[in-house]
C-alpha cells in the first residue's frame, strides 16, 4: 500500500506509469526559485481560512480572487501584503496567463466544473472537499486531472498531518491487532430552531445569485441557505459529506482500505424545526470488502461527546486508538469472555505541539511543493474521490431507505437501479463539465 491510499496495482491502473510527470499544456515549468501564483476561487468561510494557511508561504503569490459575494472580496483583498485582482466570475481566473494553479473553495455543487475547466485550462487545483456533490462528477474529475497533468490536491487535510501519519505507522505494523470497527461523528445540538427560517428575498448587495447558483436549478434567494448556510441544503452540500469525508478519509487510509462494498444509512429530521432539507441527525455503517465496518454519525441534536476521547476511534483486538487535536491515545485490550484477561499491550501516547500540527498550513505546503515537483499530492483526486464518494453513497441509501451493495470498480450499485439513478443529476444550461 503506498502512502496515497492506494495499493501499487490499483496506482499502476491510473495510467501515468510513474509519480514524475512533465508540466504540460498553459502552465510554464517551475522553477526552484520562482514564486508560485494563484488565483483564489471562494474566499468566504472556508476560502478564508485555507487563503491564512497558503499566506504562511513565502514562494507563492496571490495574483487574483474570485468570488460571487463581494464583500467577501473586500475582506480577502486586506489579507494580502499586495493587492490582487478581483472578479466575480472564476472564468476570468482561468483565462489568465500568470495564474500557475487555483485553490477553489466554492459551495460543493460548484467544485466539478471549476476543477475540470481549470485541469483543462492548465492550472494545478487545490480543491476543497467534499470533492464533488455526485459520483460521477468525482470520476469526471480524476480523468480530467489524468488527461491535462495536473496536480489535484483535495482538503482532506488530515493526510498532511504527522500525527496521522504516526498513527498509521503503527496500525499498519500490527500494533493495535486487527481492526474491526471505526467510528467517528459530527456533533453539534442545533435544536430548536437550528438554522432557522426564511422566506424568500431579495439577496443582499454584492451578491451575485445566478452565479451562486450555476448548475443547480433557478430558485429565489433566501437567506437560510447563503452565504454558509447552504451546507444544510441537499442541492448544494450536506453534512455527511461536509464532515463525513474528513474521517472516512482518515478511516481509509489509517486502515489501507479503498472502498466500501456495502452501505446502509438511517436518519431523517426529527428534533430541529428549521429549513434544513438534509437530516438532523443520521447515521451510517459501512462494510469493507475485507469485512471492517466504519461507522459515521451527524448527530445534530446532541453534543455530548460520542467517543472516548479525540475525533476517530479505531477498534483494535490488541488495543483501541483515539485521535484529535495534538494526541493521540492507544488504550490496551483485555481478553474478554473465555479469554486471558491480560492487557494484550502497553498504552501508547503520542503529544505533539500545537505549533507543530497545523494540518491546513502543512496541506498547503505539500500542494506547492507538488507543483514544482509533479509528484501525487498526499489527497490525490483519485484518493478525495473514493473518500468522498463514501458519503455520498450513504446519502443516497437513506434516499431510497435500503442497504446497498457497491461496485467499487464500476463504481454503480448492484441491487438498486433507483439508487444508480441518483448517482449524478442534470446541470441547469449553460453550465456543462465538458
């Protein structure tokens, strides 16, 4: 298994024969002196933060930004040692000649056409996730990235983190036994009136809603579902995928795993009276091929903790391991029922500092430094689309309330054609992936 989650057979399949490739098409050869430029598409919540993290580097320089929410541009042009282009629409970004990559942190239904057309445009591609809002878009993507060389990094920013890295050292050398079960959960007690109501109105100045909207059908603004909001919405995201790929990415590769082979998922909106159309609380089990269940909660109308401890529990037969923060903990195993009761191994903590872990600047920095060296970032496309792809096939089993059985190589699922349905959707004209 190779540190980018996949086995060597699986990385020979993708048809680049080796990790170095040649800069090709509009982009020019990097030098180890030159400084990198970027365009910034979305530079709202998350665009803001991931715009912090790529500041931290001295060898690149932001020459653009783009968003369809002006003040959002303002707020962003102050960041910046020297003032940047701005525009509100990403098109403009990718005709630019001085633009070497993009980072795009636009609402997920906007992440396939802005990859692609910059893949196609030459550009190397810092994506947030969830990679795509369908399984088709994600595939799209990765073949896009493979025919134009490009460099596609994903934000599963956890697979830049030295602490995960440690962790997986000692998962994948048999420390903790065999792992049968993970989990992880998305908390948060949004209840009574979570993100609220709204009738529809006008958007507020600066806002470009026909732009916000693109692929997705013409609807009134309304202000539960921008400028964030949207993440409550299933046209536009959903929380399975929001929080859900940052840990079954973390689940795959801690465990070298590539994709479930069956899910089933349980939920619906319950508790929280607001204008959500994603649930309020849901719950996912997955089924490994090899026979490992990895299991994800939103949990969106209780808080209190789930886990143990830290943010992914991995379940061991020689011990139990908790991640989070700037930790993480193995508690040994017992021997239960006819067993020796025996600790089965010594307890393992692992501490490092906080100035030392800052999984988004680290992320960025492996993402640069690709782009000089060609190599496979450490959250390939093909790695962000199989972890994405996770959730929304269990969005898609509480859609059609049954279990579903899944393809991994051809990515369909074997007994629900209603479900295979759901697999992508038909983008509002003009907008294409071509």
């Amino acid at each position: 298994m190779s540190q980018f989650g996949m086995t060597r057979r699986e990385f020979s399949q993708l048809g680049i024969g080796a990790l170095a490739w040649s800069a090709v098409s509009r982009s020019r050869v990097l030098g180890a002196n030159d400084r990198i430029r970027l365009g910034f598409i979305g530079v709202g919540n998350r665009g803001s933060q991931l715009l912090d993290a790529f500041l931290k580097h001295e060898d690149m320089e932001v020459v653009v930004l783009c968003d369809v929410y002006e003040p959002y541009l303002d707020r962003a042009q102050q960041k910046l040692p020297r003032k940047a282009d701005t525009t509100i629409d990403f098109r403009k970004v990718l005709d630019r000649n001085d633009v070497d990559g993009v980072v795009i942190a636009t609402p997920d239904h906007w992440h396939a056409i802005q990859t692609i057309w910059a893949c196609r445009a030459g550009k190397d591609v810092y994506v947030e996730k969830p990679l795509s809002i369908t399984v088709v878009e994600g595939r799209k993507m990765v073949e896009a990235a493979r025919k134009y060389q490009r460099i596609v990094q994903v934000g599963t920013h956890r697979r830049s983190s030295k602490l995960y890295a440690q962790l997986y050292e000692l998962v994948h050398s048999g420390k903790i036994g065999k792992v049968t079960v993970s989990r992880a959960y998305r908390l948060s007690n949004m209840y009574p009136n979570g993100i609220g109501k709204a009738a529809p109105s006008a958007p507020p100045p600066g806002l470009h809603w026909d732009l916000w909207l693109g692929p997705r059908p013409e609807r009134p603004f309304q202000e539960t579902i921008a400028p964030y909001k949207f993440r409550w919405w299933d046209l536009y995201s959903s929380q399975m995928a929001n929080w859900g790929v940052h840990y079954l990415d973390a689940i795959r590769w801690l465990t070298d795993e590539l994709a479930p082979s069956s899910v089933c998922a349980m939920g619906g909106r319950f508790a929280v009276d607001d204008d959500r159309t994603i649930p309020d609380r849901m719950e996912a089990v997955f089924q490994f091929a090899s026979g490992r269940l990895a299991i994800f909660g939103q949990y969106e109308a209780s808080g209190v903790p789930a886990l143990a401890q830290g943010e992914l529990e991995l379940r061991g037969t020689l011990g139990a391991a908790y991640i989070g923060g700037t930790k993480f903990e193995i508690i040994p195993e017992r021997g239960g029922q006819f067993q020796d009761p025996s600790p089965r191994m010594e307890p393992i903590r692992v501490q490092v500092p906080a100035g030392e872990n800052d999984m988004t600047v680290d992320h960025a920095r492996n993402f640069l430094d690709c782009m000089r060296s060609r190599q496979l970032p450490n959250a390939d496309v093909e790695i962000g689309h199989r972890s994405t792809t996770c959730s929304l096939i269990a969005n898609i089993s509480l859609a059609v309330g049954a279990r579903l059985e899944w393809d991994a190589e051809k990515e369909r699922f074997t007994n629900n054609e209603e479900a295979n349905q759901m697999l992508h959707y038909e983008y509002r004209k003009p907008w294409s992936l071509d």
